[in-house]
C-alpha cells in the first residue's frame, strides 16, 4: 500500500437538503485531487467516524467528502428516524450534485456503509447514469438483517408504527457486533453522536427499500465493489451476495473477509480493506 502522505486541507460546514433540513458535512482535500470519492455512513453513525478512512484515502491524493444523512450525527432531522425512505435518497443526490461540482472533472467513487450501502444501492436504481460516477464500493451491506427479528417487535412495530411512527425504540446493537478493535468499541460507547435508537417508521421503510434493492438487482449498473464481513452478525452476508451476483453491472466483484464483522472499515486488519478499495479505484481512476 501507497504510504498515506500527501498534504491535504480539512473542511466542514452545513447545507440544505431538499426540504430545508441542515445537512452537515466534512472533507479532506488535497492539492490536486487524483479522484473524488463520497462516502456515506451507516445507521446510528456519522461522518465524523469515518475521519481515519478520510484521511487515508486524502493522503493518497483523493478529495474525500462525507456527510451526515437526516436524523444523523450534526444534521437536523428526528434522531434515526425517516417519514418515507425517499428523504434519503433525496439527501445523498443534493450531496453528490455538491461532490461533483466541487470535483468538477475528476473521477467519483461512492463509498457506502451498511445502511447507506442500502441508501445507495436504491439511489442507483433510479439514476442508473450518474455523471462522473468511476463505480460503487458497498461494506457491510444492509441489505437483510443477519438474524430474525422477534416477531413480537415486528408486529409491535406495525401496529405502533400507524399510531406513532416516530417513538424511539431500544437499539438492539452493541459495539461488540461492530468490529473486534476494541478502540473502536470504547470510543464509539463513549460517543455522544452515535444514535442508540430507532423508529417503527424507519423499520418498515428500510425493509421495504431492502426487498425492491434485491428484486431490481439487475437494474443495477454502476461498477461494483462489495465488500462484506464474513462474521457479520448484523448485515446478513447472503444478501450481499445475492445482490452482487444479480447485479447487472458487467464489471463487479466481491470480498468477503473471514472472521471480520459488520464494520470491515473498523476492523481488526482493516488496512487489507484499505489496500482492496485503493487497487480497485486505482483501475477504474
């Protein structure tokens, strides 16, 4: 791997979704850019836990953006929560059209954890032709739950969610399931920004998102990356690959990752994931 040591400015700021919310957003800029890359955060996350991978991939010479979706990190929005899955497709193509015109030229990647994997997954189903777009990189895809959600909650979920759809409810995730560092699970206990509860309305729309991302699968044409844990106890990793096989891109791949869980960017060993992502860009750049 490229030793990470090019010079790069870091920025951050707010801009407006579609409907007004305050979107936050950060990034890592070196001098002249090889490539732009936009990364998009799981659920319960935020940007500023990606920092390490930005500045990774800055010092390789490519302008990393980021941002924190509706109801996440240091944007507005009712915490983990969404009126319709729709809202964040709309958010990340106010934040790619922002990447692009401040990338102008440049080749861009896309970069997506878990359920912003799912968030880009569906977006690309609708814009199949993104200008610029060098190809998709999907971790820990959240494509289908990795276990059975008990049936009482699911029902809980559907009958709360016509009254209420925005009560938070428990978080059944602990760092644990995220990655074996046990840095990473200290300090994301510890974080103030990580979201610790979800939404009956948030549930049901992400399913629903979920079952057509797998049915439209050869709608999917962007180059394609999929990197998945093969341990994953949260992202189930059979999904994942279902949806790289049906994909209909004709240039695709997928890497699965023995013993590593849900967040392969995080993990014990992540500099393989690094290296996986900066050789694959490197050919499509």
């Amino acid at each position: 791997m490229a030793d990470a040591t090019r010079p790069f400015s870091e920025q951050s700021g707010f801009f407006n979704a579609f409907d007004h919310l305050r979107l936050y957003w950060r990034a890592c800029l070196p001098e002249r850019p090889r490539a732009a890359i936009a990364l998009v955060h799981g659920y319960a996350d935020h940007s500023g836990r990606y920092l390490p991978v930005l500045r990774h991939f800055a010092g390789l010479g490519y302008a990393v953006h980021a941002f924190d979706y509706r109801g996440h990190g240091q944007s507005d929005g009712r915490r983990g929560h969404c009126d319709h899955f729709s809202d964040y497709l709309s958010d990340l193509d106010v934040f790619l059209r922002r990447v692009r015109e401040q990338s102008k030229t440049l080749p861009l990647f896309l970069l997506a954890h878990s359920h912003g994997a799912l968030v880009a997954a569906r977006y690309a189903l609708d814009h199949p032709e993104v200008e610029q777009l060098a190809g998709a990189i999907l971790t820990g895809a959240y494509l289908r739950l990795a276990f059975p959600p008990p049936k009482l909650k699911v029902l809980l979920a559907k009958v709360v969610g016509r009254v209420v759809p925005f009560l938070p409810v428990g978080l059944p995730l602990d760092s644990p399931m995220l990655t074996h560092d046990e840095a990473v699970q200290k300090a994301t206990d510890q974080d103030p920004l990580y979201n610790r509860t979800t939404t009956p309305r948030w549930f049901q729309e992400s399913n629903r998102a979920q079952a057509e991302v797998l049915a439209r699968a050869a709608e999917f044409c962007w180059p394609l990356l999929v990197l998945h844990g093969g341990a994953d106890p949260i992202a189930a990793l059979g999904a994942a690959q279902e949806f790289e096989a049906r994909a209909g891109s004709t240039d695709k791949s997928i890497v699965v990752y023995d013993g590593f869980l849900h967040e392969v960017l995080d993990e014990v060993g992540c500099e393989r994931v690094w290296k996986e992502i900066a050789d694959w860009m490197e050919k499509r750049g």
